[in-house]
C-alpha cells in the first residue's frame, strides 16, 4: 500500500491559530482512487454553511494512494463536518449526473450516508474539544 499523503491547505477562514486550547480533526479518507485526480476536501462549522457553500476550511491532495490524510489544527471546540471527492477529470468542481446525484466518488465524515440526498450534517459532524485530537474517516464511494 502507498502511504497516506498529508493534505496542503487551499483555504482556511477564521482559524484560530495561536489559540492556547485549540482542538484538532483528522481525517483518514478511504477508497481513493490512485493516481486519478485530486481528492478535496471542505470542513464546515454548521448546517447554514454548508447550505451556503461556505467552508471554514478546505484542503486538497494528489490522489496517489488509496488513502489520504487530512488534518485541521487549531480549531475551537465545537462540531464540524467533513465533505470530500475525487476529481477526477481535475476541474475543481463535483460533477453531476442526473438529477444532482454525483457522477465521483465523495463522502461524508463519519462515512455518513443519507437517503435521497445527502446525510444531514449531525449525521456527519464530528465534536472536537477544547485540546486534543478527534478523528474520523471518510468513505467514498460512487
């Protein structure tokens, strides 16, 4: 097996870096389709954000392996949740098929899965504390 590749930051709003009792998420994103595209990934702090396309932070990796690693430090104590895919035709957007349902393989922290549409976010909001470390995984599928 490859090793997992640690994800570079494309963005990061309203970090708070430097915080004493900062917590940290980490990811393990399973099912990675290897040398295809990138795999991304968005960290919300909210269902309204998520609703809004407004990530706190998002990430973004080689797909080289059939996992990938992402971490988000400093981060307050509250929930968040994880969305990621594969682009595969490396054009920065989700591509769709009919009706909206996606046409690469994505996922949800928690490995949530919803019904007729996506999982509601406290299906795959993760709780991170005040310090430590909370982990999760990420399954995607197609």
């Amino acid at each position: 097996m490859i090793a997992p590749v640690t994800l570079l930051a494309l963005a990061a709003m309203g970090s708070a870096a430097g915080t004493a009792t900062a917590g940290e998420l980490r990811a393990t994103v399973r099912n990675v389709k290897p040398n295809q595209g990138k795999v991304m990934v968005a960290l919300f702090d909210s269902a309204e954000a998520q609703k809004a396309k407004a990530p706190r932070a998002g990430y973004f990796a080689a797909a080289l392996g059939t996992e990938v690693q992402v971490v988000f430090p400093d981060l307050p104590a509250g929930r968040y949740g994880l969305i990621a895919f594969q682009d595969l035709d490396n054009n920065g957007e989700m591509a769709t098929g009919l009706f909206g349902i996606p046409a690469e393989p994505h996922g949800f922290s928690r490995s949530a899965r919803g019904s007729f549409g996506p999982p509601g976010f406290d299906d795959y909001a993760v709780a991170v504390g005040a310090a430590g470390v909370a982990t999760t995984e990420i399954r995607l599928v197609e």
